[in-house]
C-alpha cells in the first residue's frame, strides 16, 4: 500500500496491516520531526533544502527534523541518499 503526504492516514492502514504487508510512504519534514517509535526498515532521503523555515526556526533544525527517519533504526535497516546532492553526502560525514 503506498501512503503519501495527504490521504489515507497511516495510523489507520497500520491498523490493518499484517506483519506481512508492506508499507511504502511518503514522510515530510514535519511527519518525522515528532516521531518516537517508528522505525523504518529502508529509509530514503531524496533532498535537503532551506525548506520550511517558518516551522522549523532554521535550517539546522530542518535538516534535524528530516534526519530523524534514522532515529529508531538499527545496523540491520538501511538508509539510502541521493548521492548527487552534496548536501546529503555531507550528512554521512
């Protein structure tokens, strides 16, 4: 099932979803700065931007915020970027 930003709400497709269900899903910036038990299996970090300033205060905490996705993982999850935005390769760091 693919969930996005706007639509179906997560908590009620978890709800219905087996062990054997995958969920595939669209987090913004926002979603994942108030997370505190997911833990995604693959996560994926497209872009970086000075995006959502007047939520976030600045920057750092925007980049803060979406950086959060790997909060709960473990070395048996993966967390995938895009390796052309420099930006992103300079979080690995």
């Amino acid at each position: 099932m693919l969930l996005g930003t706007l639509g179906l709400q997560l908590s009620l497709v978890a709800q219905q979803a087996s062990a054997s269900d995958e969920i595939i899903m669209e987090l913004s910036s926002f979603s994942v700065d108030g997370i505190t038990e997911l833990r995604p299996h693959i996560a994926i970090i497209t872009n970086i931007y000075s995006a959502h300033l007047d939520y976030h205060g600045s920057r750092d905490e925007y980049v803060h915020a979406k950086i959060r996705i790997t909060e709960n993982q473990s070395a048996s999850d993966f967390l995938i970027i895009n390796w052309i935005s420099l930006k992103l390769r300079e979080l690995q760091k």
